[in-house]
C-alpha cells in the first residue's frame, strides 16, 4: 500500500505540474520567446549560476557543522554529493530529495539515517523562518507595493481553508483540542505497555535520534560559522535573482529590494509540490514582474502573446535547473565510485 500511496502521489504532482506548465506556457510565441533568450547577457547568467553553486557548496559546509556535535565528521565531497543528488531527486519526486540525501551520507559515512533526518529538519525550520522573515521585510519595505501581492498570494490560496475553520470553529477547535489529548494519552499508554518489545524499541530509538539531529543547533560549537553560512545561502539565492535583471532589457532597471521581493516570490515558487518548481515557479514570478508593469503583449502579426515576465522567469528557472542537472550529475558518478570503493575494501 505504501508503494502504491507513493506513486499514486507522484503521478498526482507529476499532473499538477504538467497543468501548470500547460496553462503558462499555452498562448506563447515560443520563436519570440526563444529569440529573447537567445539575446539575453549570458555574463551575468554565468554569475548566477556562480552563485547558484556557491549556495550548494555553503549549504554543504553548513551540513557538515551541524553534524559535527552529533560526533560525525564526513568529508566536505560526501556533504557535497548529498546536498546536490537530494535536489535533483527532488526534480523528479518532490519531497524525497531530503530522504535520498539522508541514503547518501548513509552509505559514505555509515551515519544513522534517523539523525541525519533530524538535522534536514533543523535546515528546514530555519529555511522557513528565513523566508518567512523576508517575506515581512519586503511587505514592510513597500507595502502598497508588495504587501498587495502577498495579501493576494495567501488569501487565495488558504481563503477557503480559513472560511471553513471560521464558520465551523465553535466545533472544531474543542474537537480538536480532545482528540490531540485523547491520541497523546493513547500513545502514551501503549508505548508504556509495551516498552519492552522490539518494534516499540525500534520507534522510539528512531524519534530520539531524530531529537538528537534537530538539538545539534543548541550543541555546536561553530554557531557563528554556521550563521555566516546560512547567510551566505540566503545572499546567494538572493544574488541568483538579482543578477538576472541585468541580463534582461525589461528588467534591467528594477532595484536591489526588487530582487529581493522576486527571491521570496520565486522561493514560494520552488516551495510547491511539484517537480523542480516547473509551472508554480514561472506562474508566480510573471505575476509579481507585472507589479513593476512587465505586463503582456499581443503581437499584431502572429496574434500570439510575448510576455517578458515569463521570459525572464524561464531564465532564471533554467540556470537554476542547469545547475542543479550538472552538480546532481557529476555527484551521482562521484557516488558510485565512492561507493564502489568501499564495497572494494570492505571484501578485502
């Protein structure tokens, strides 16, 4: 059942992200489209992709620091063929880039999988906050200009959610309430019944050592090395976004605090659980480029749409992409011999 649960799953993303790549990219003049491409400053792509890379090396790094109170120390290459097989599995099943990241440094370094689950909870957490921060940052930077937009995003995507919470709150909050006390009474008193068999054992080894994984942040003993890095991460993505501008007639006037707003824009983008972020990402960064007036045209001749927000949107999303196929590449071949290696000295 849980096979069939996840490839049910990925053909359902799969099918969300071929409608969104379907309803963006339908009425595009694809010849123009690629014209515009073809045009644009490819110096300034490089950097990008400079930064795209030095974000996966940083985030490499930083894996490394959180691992180490853990009593783990594995190379920087083994962090880094992780770190960079995780985002291309995440291209084709969203959400398993994190557990196949885990099965990697598993394999290389013989570290519980369960720990190294707990500390891809931890970078998740922070990777929220962070984004959640800059979300606040850009709204109240200019909030006539982006605050609209992210009072849109939210309220059209969680509007239904909340009208039904709101009109049936009354019962379902003490609901709730009861049922979150009665599974926690229930749990307690079965793992306490019996604590002495090996599945019980098994599972409550597990959540401790992902415990231990997640509790490594209050443990380090580099924090400010692993704050720089995080920093660093962020500048990256930031400076990915931000470089692009340059390399786009339309956009090449658009401000530092812009670049900021379309990093969280696309970040939200890239958060969605679809493959690679293809269809949500170029969906909601041709949106917010038409705050900035980057708006659609017909053209007269073919009757088709040009719409430099989406040009640039594939720019960016195809560095990203290129990047991520090259070093998820390169590191599947490096994990193979790595692996094959060990397996070597381990006969003799």
């Amino acid at each position: 059942m849980k096979k069939i649960w996840t490839s049910i799953r990925y053909y359902i993303f799969l099918l969300v992200g071929i409608l969104l790549l379907y309803y963006v990219f339908k009425d595009v003049d694809f010849n123009r489209m690629w014209q515009e491409i073809k045009g644009a400053d490819f110096k300034w792509i490089g950097a990008s992709f400079l930064c795209g890379l030095f974000a996966l090396i940083s985030r490499a790094m930083r894996w490394q620091i959180i691992l180490s109170p853990l009593g783990y120390n594995p190379s920087f290459m083994h962090c880094f063929y992780g770190v960079n097989i995780g985002y291309i599995a995440n291209v084709g099943f969203p959400r398993m880039g994190e557990i196949i990241r885990c099965t990697i440094l598993n394999r290389t370094d013989n570290i519980p999988v369960s720990k190294l689950i707990g500390t891809i909870i931890l970078e998740r957490v922070i990777d929220v906050i962070i984004l959640l921060s800059l979300i606040l940052t850009v709204i109240f930077a200019e909030f006539d200009h982006f605050g609209k937009f992210f009072i849109d995003f939210f309220s059209l995507k969680f509007a239904p959610l909340y009208h039904r919470i709101v009109s049936f709150g009354w019962v379902v909050y003490p609901v709730l309430l009861v049922l979150m006390f009665l599974v926690f009474f229930v749990l307690r008193s079965l793992f306490r019944k019996f604590q002495h068999t090996a599945i019980i054992q098994k599972i409550g080894k597990f959540f401790l050592e992902i415990g231990d994984g997640f509790s490594t942040l209050f443990k380090m003993r580099k924090r400010g090395l692993f704050i720089f890095h995080t920093a660093f991460i962020w500048l990256n993505y930031f400076a990915m976004t931000w470089l692009c501008f340059f390399a786009y007639a339309p956009t090449k006037a658009l401000k530092a605090i812009d670049g900021l707003f379309m990093t969280v824009v696309g970040g939200l983008g890239m958060s969605a659980p679809v493959q690679g972020g293809f269809g949500a990402y170029h969906f909601l960064v041709e949106k917010a480029l038409m705050l900035f007036n980057i708006l659609p045209s017909i053209d007269p001749l073919t009757g088709k749409e040009f719409r430099p927000g989406l040009v640039y949107a594939t720019i960016v999303h195809s560095t990203q992409f290129v990047l991520i196929i090259i070093a998820g590449t390169a590191s599947l071949i490096a994990f193979y011999f790595v692996k094959k290696g060990n397996n070597e000295t381990q006969q003799l």
